[in-house]
C-alpha cells in the first residue's frame, strides 16, 4: 500500500466511486500516523465501505516478512528487516534529545564496491521499492514514539545500505511521500542523500525544484587514493565530480556536505588534510570527518587514534574548511556508517 503515491492513490480511491477526501485521509493515517491495520481507520472519517474494498483488494501495509531489533548503550537501535523473499535489510533510529536522526537503506546491497563499507562487500542485488523504504520510516517511529505524543522532528538520511542515486526514481518517490502535505510534511532540508559520486545522476538531482539535501563521501583527495578505496572514482574522477559540484544549484545557505572516512595511515597525513580544504572551498561545503568504523570485510582499516582524529580536524579548520566530526552511534551492534551487512 505504501507503494502508492498520493496522486495514485487518490485516482484509485475516485476510481473504485468514492471522493478524494477518503485518500487524504489513508494517506495521511499511513504517513503521518503511522497506521498498520485497518481497525485504527476506524476512527478516521474514511468511508468503510472504502475500507472494506482498500482492505480487501489492495496490497498489505506492511512489506515485511519480520523484524529484530538490536538496541545500543548510546541509545540508538539498528533494526533488520526481512523482506518477502527472505533478504535483508537494516536501518538505524538515532534519538538527539530532540529530534530524530533515521538512516534508511535504499538497495539490497550495493555495487559500488567501496572498501571501507560493509554494504560494498555484499554485493549489488536488488533495489528497494518505495514501499520498503518508507516501511522502514513508519516501522521506526510507530516503534519509538516521542514522549507524551509530542511532536518532534525527524532527519531522514539515506545513508544505510545501498546507494541511493542509483535507485533514483524509488528514492524521489520516497521524498515526494515524506515531504507530501499530507504526509509526513517534512522539509526538503530534513531529507538528505549520501552518494559515492554518481556524476550523471547528482546532475539530474540539481535540475529538480524540490530535492533532499546532497551529501558526497569523498574518502580520499587524489585520484590515485580515492580509486583504490571509492572504484567508482574510476568511472567519474575527482576533476569531473567536483565541477559537478561546483555547478550544482544551491539554496540560499545550502551546503553540500563532504563525508571523509578518516582511515589510519590511509588518508590521514597533513597533505591530505591540505588537498581536501583546497577541494571544499571550491563550493560552498561542509567537511564531515567519519572515523573509520572497522568489520570483518576491512583487513588493515583502522580507525585513527582520538589525538590524531582532532589533530586532523584542526588542520582542515586552519586551512579554511568548515568542519565537523561524526561520533558513530551502534558500533556495539554493528549498526554504525560503514557497518550495516544484512546477511542475504
């Protein structure tokens, strides 16, 4: 039933003889109030007589199989989904007081075969549908509601499994649903996109009028480096990806955020640190320093040391460069950046 856009679902309601308001209202008890079964609309003003067909006739709500949650000291859970054919998939709820950091995952694994992801290891196999997507939203806030039903607001980041720009058209429709008003009515500027650099579609991003916002992991500030550890550098190389960027349309105070994976002795040196302050100021940008999170698939990737991660920091700051560190949240359940592996 997620699956559905607003506009499909309202042409299927009219469809079926009944008025459009009854989609506003399906759609917004899915969206926004997170309904699972067909008894909570019976409390709404659908017709249910729509209920009763929508119900009997249209796909379940849900489009998982199952679910297991995984909590952390810090905090955040990281919850596996198994979809309908038996693979998996993993997101992360990430409370900050107020507000809410959900990473939702696009793919089931991925293609791009980066060396410091989990998620590279596996494997390209499928994309995710909208459904599967947005399943993953609503399953996280019906599962965590904010205190005393208070409002409060939600980051939606598409940094979990896969690569989003290359499920581009299930990823857009996702975005139309979270920020649609009678969804979640969350801004373009809640939603963000993390790509490994997938030139052509980071084009067709800028040329929409309302798009989430635009993150690049960059891993390493020369094209020798940066092949090595991100293989998509070798299709769209550093020059061409950072022309994109220096021709992408910005909002009036947008940045584009740089994820740098700090890897000890990989791309940690002081010339790094100069060649990526020398890249960020060719737009306006925010440098975001990723301690490498170490798994299984990433012999000889380590993280770099607290004195060397600051040390770092501050020399891309003295350099000019805008610049924050991201603590990881669910190391101790492997649902931290560059960890999420569904075994499928």
């Amino acid at each position: 039933m997620l699956d559905y856009e607003y506009e499909e679902l309202a042409a299927l309601v009219v469809s079926w003889g009944f008025k459009e308001a009854g989609a506003r209202e399906i759609f917004t008890g899915l969206h926004r109030r997170v309904f699972q079964n067909k008894e909570q609309f019976d409390t709404t003003r659908v017709s249910p007589k729509l209920l009763d067909k929508l119900f009997e006739d249209g796909p379940p709500i849900s489009p998982f199989r199952a679910v297991n949650a995984f909590p952390s000291a810090d905090g955040s859970t990281k919850y596996v989904y198994t979809l309908p054919n038996g693979q998996k998939v993993e997101s992360v709820w990430m409370p900050f007081g107020k507000y809410v950091t959900l990473c939702v995952s696009s793919q089931v694994g991925c293609a791009l075969g980066c060396t410091f992801c989990a998620t590279g290891a596996m494997g390209f196999k499928r994309h995710l549908s909208p459904a599967e997507m947005l399943g993953q939203v609503i399953h996280m806030r019906r599962e965590n509601p904010f205190p005393n039903k208070k409002p409060g607001r939600y980051n939606v980041v598409f940094m979990g499994m896969g690569e989003p720009l290359h499920n581009f058209k299930g990823v857009m429709h996702v975005f139309r649903a979270l920020t649609h008003p009678f969804g979640m009515v969350l801004s373009d500027q809640n939603v963000a996109i993390s790509t490994s650099g997938l030139v052509p579609k980071i084009q067709e991003l800028g040329q929409l009028e309302h798009r989430p916002r635009l993150m690049v992991s960059i891993a390493a500030p020369d094209n020798q480096a940066r092949s090595a550890v991100m293989p998509v550098n070798r299709a769209y190389p550093l020059e061409m990806l950072l022309e994109t960027l220096e021709n992408f349309p910005l909002k009036k105070k947008e940045r584009i955020m740089l994820s740098y994976v700090l890897i000890a002795g990989v791309n940690d040196q002081p010339q790094d640190a100069a060649r990526l302050a020398a890249m960020s100021a060719r737009f306006p940008s925010l440098v975001n320093l990723i301690p490498m999170n170490a798994h299984k698939d990433s012999p000889g990737m380590n993280e770099p040391g607290e004195d060397h991660l600051c040390a770092f920091s501050q020399l891309l700051k003295n350099h000019g460069a805008f610049t924050t560190i991201r603590r990881s949240r669910g190391r101790d359940v492997a649902g931290a950046c560059g960890q999420l592996a569904a075994q499928v």
